[in-house]
C-alpha cells in the first residue's frame, strides 16, 4: 500500500525516498496504535459492564489485535514489493 498521488511527481531518488518515509509513518502509527490499544485493555482490565457482566478489556482488546493485523500486512506489502522489485530488475 503506497500513498502515490504527490509521489508519482517526483524525480526517482526522491520517489524512493518518500515512499519510505510514508511507510516509517504509516508503521510509527501501527506501533502507537498497539501500544495504546494494549494500555486501555490493562486499564479497564478491573473494570466490568454491568448489565452484560464482561469484562472491558475484551472491548478495548480490538484495539491492539487490530494494530497486530495492520502489522502484518504492513510486512507483507514489503515483502511483495521487495519481490516485484526484483521481478522488475530481472526482467529488464
């Protein structure tokens, strides 16, 4: 996943350059959505609602799963990429 409408514009060291950037983001915003998401399930971990009797933590808990799954396919868009790039290189 590449954010492209201003990148495309670029000469292509630049190009390079601000497609990395926009990943360091994108997983900087990943990280901090873990972290956070893992410190609202400890802080409701003592915490119940009242009428259903469950605990919070299992509501705040798709915060940081969540954050794991965008993980994940931050990983494997690398992990394609880095592929077509060679594919490309080989080819030409």
């Amino acid at each position: 996943f590449v954010i492209d409408i201003f990148v495309e514009l670029f000469p292509g060291p630049v190009k390079s350059v601000a497609r990395w950037a926009i990943q360091l983001a994108i997983l900087t915003a990943v990280v901090l959505l873990i972290f956070t998401g893992w410190q609202l399930s400890e802080i409701a971990l003592g915490r119940v609602y009242p009428i259903t009797r469950v605990r919070q933590t299992w509501g705040f808990a798709a915060v940081p799963v969540g954050g794991g799954f965008m993980l994940l396919f931050l990983i494997e868009g690398w992990i394609s990429g880095r592929q077509a790039e060679k594919a490309e290189a080989k080819a030409a």
